[in-house]
C-alpha cells in the first residue's frame, strides 16, 4: 500500500538548515506572538459576557465538565499540585524539545511541522483579538470556579495571575482564553510523536499529552471545554494553510536574492562587444617589413576563427584572394601554392 502524506507535512525542498537561522526564527515568531497577546486586550466587561456566553452554551448542549474537574483538582492537592505545574511549565518544554528533536533527526519534515506549529499560532492570536474571553477562574465565585493555581500558589514559581511568575501578572493577557493554544500546542506535539516516533511509548505519549493537557486546563479552570474545542480547530486550519504557506516561502526564497543581482542589459551588451571589436581591431597591425601579416597580434590562432562580430567572408570556395599585399613590391617573396 503506498505511504499517503498528511497535508501540511510533506517533505519540504531538500534545503540544508542551520540552527543559527532556525533558531532566532522561532523566538521571533514567538515574541511577536507574546508581544501581539499582549497587546490585544480586550474589554474586561466584553470578556466576561463572552466566557459567560460559552457557559450557556455549553450547559445548552450539556457539557459540564469544567465544574466537576474543577472540584476534584481543589480537592485535592496531589492531584491539583501536579496538574498546576502541567498548566505552567510544559507547553514551555515539551514542544521546543519536539521541534529540536525533528529538527536533529526528522530534518525533511522539520520545515513543514515547524509552518504548521507557526501558522496555527498566528490563527490563534486572530481569535484572542477578535474574541477576548474571560476564562473560569475569573468569573465571579457565584458561578462555582476555584483559581487552583492560585489556591496553590505557595508551591510553585506562579502567583494569582495565571501561570505568570509572581508579581509579572501585568504582562499577561489573562482574557486570551479562546482559542486553547495550550491543547493546540499538546495536539501538535501528539501528531508528531505519532507519526515519527516510531516506538510504542512515543505512540502513548502521542495519545496521553494532549488529552492530559485538555483535562487540566479545564480542571485548573483556565478554560472552556469550547476553548479546548477551538484550540483544535485552529490547528486544522493551520495544517490546511501550511501547504500555502510553504509554497509562498520558497517563491520568495527564490525571487528575493535574483533581484539583487544586476541582470546584464542588451545595450549594455551590445556595447561591450563593439569595445571588444574595436580592440581586436587596434591590436592588429599592418604588415611587418618582413611583409608577413601579423593578425593575431602574437596570439595562435586556428583555422577558421574569427574575432567577435568578425565580418563573414565574401569569396567562396577556391576563390580567396591573394593573401600577399598587393602594393608589397618586388622584394616580397610569392607566397606558396
């Protein structure tokens, strides 16, 4: 049976990568997100409406399974404890430790996992500006949310604003819940480990983390279960655009340097070769005493060459004219026959 590609993760052009470039790539892409995160705050008051809008609509469709996580993770602290050092630290971990791996040992498909990863996030950012959403533990206590990593602040590096070291609350959105990028992040990673893995633990944790990661961000009451919904939405829209995307990149990979090259124009070329003429010409000189023609100006010729732009011979076969000057006189021996 042939090997069928997922769209998106096709081998990308067989071009040797650098980490130098890589690398400062990546952290671009991702300050920019942080940086655009930020500064896309929406209305406190529209974000709210916004997180309560999806509780209705989740009690609509009778989903409800931020509320019973949400107790068990308050409940209990061996399993809240964990779960709110999940929440804080691995989308930081594992999915730089998947990109170095495919890039060290799955080089062919790096390019394109790593446009797929890039896209998504850049879709993500989209719906954090057109969509802010308060997220659970943000609502008013009325409505049955515990803030589990600030119930358990005291065991970790974070403070009350989400997963933001203590006292750097102020630089974090904390109205960015829809989309999920931390499921999306988690599903990508899964895909990966998937699909290049290769061992049955890798094809475990493939299965595992990004359930895992849906699970606690619900449970620590950091988002939805329609957030977790749309963090795997936009990563299939990101995987769909990749392609795209990919093909975009390499056309201006390939049209940028030619056009900082000085294509040689025909005027330009037609006068060189004029001045090339007219020096072949000069440095031919006339007839020696000795009365032999001296057309090569001490360059070995061949038969039949010419110099460029040499005018073509007039005289047909047999009909040459007499190669010893005409006005050479007396003493000018007769050339052989």
């Amino acid at each position: 049976m042939p090997h069928t590609e997922t769209p998106g993760t096709e081998a990308a052009p067989n071009t040797r990568l650098r980490w130098w470039t890589e690398l400062p790539l990546i952290v671009l892409v991702y300050a920019c997100y942080s940086a655009g995160r930020l500064l896309v705050r929406g209305d406190v008051d529209d974000a709210v409406d916004h997180g309560l809008a999806l509780l209705d609509i989740e009690k609509a469709l009778f989903l409800n399974a931020e509320h019973p996580l949400n107790r068990l993770f308050t409940s209990e602290p061996w399993i809240g404890v964990p779960a709110d050092f999940w929440y804080a630290s691995l989308h930081y971990l594992v999915t730089p430790a998947i990109l170095v791996w495919l890039f060290r040992s799955r080089a062919v498909r790096y390019r394109a996992a790593r446009t797929w990863l890039m896209t998504s996030t850049f879709i993500g950012l989209i719906g954090f500006t057109l969509l802010p959403t308060c997220p659970p533990r943000l609502l008013d206590a009325s409505h049955g949310f515990v803030d589990t990593m600030a119930q358990y602040s005291s065991y970790g590096w974070w403070g009350g604003a989400a997963s933001a070291p203590r006292g750097m609350g102020g630089m974090t959105n904390q109205y960015a819940a829809m989309p999920s990028l931390h499921v999306g992040w988690a599903l990508w990673c899964g895909v990966m480990l998937w699909r290049h893995g290769g061992t049955r633990l890798a094809k475990v944790a493939a299965v595992v983390y990004p359930l895992g990661t849906t699970i606690v961000v619900m449970g620590t009451a950091n988002h939805y279960f329609l957030d977790a919904v749309a963090g795997v939405a936009v990563m299939g829209a990101g995987l769909l655009l990749t392609p795209f995307v990919l093909r975009t990149a390499q056309r201006l990979r390939t049209r940028l340097p030619a056009r900082f090259v000085p294509a040689p124009t025909g005027s330009a070329t037609a006068a060189g070769s004029d001045s090339a003429t007219a020096a072949a010409t000069a440095s031919a000189p006339a007839a020696d005493d000795a009365g032999s023609a001296n057309v090569s100006g001490g360059c070995q010729t061949s038969a039949g060459e010419r110099f460029p732009r040499q005018r073509e011979q007039r005289f047909g076969a047999g009909a040459e004219p007499d190669p010893a000057p005409s006005d050479a006189g007396d003493e000018t021996p007769a050339p052989a026959r």
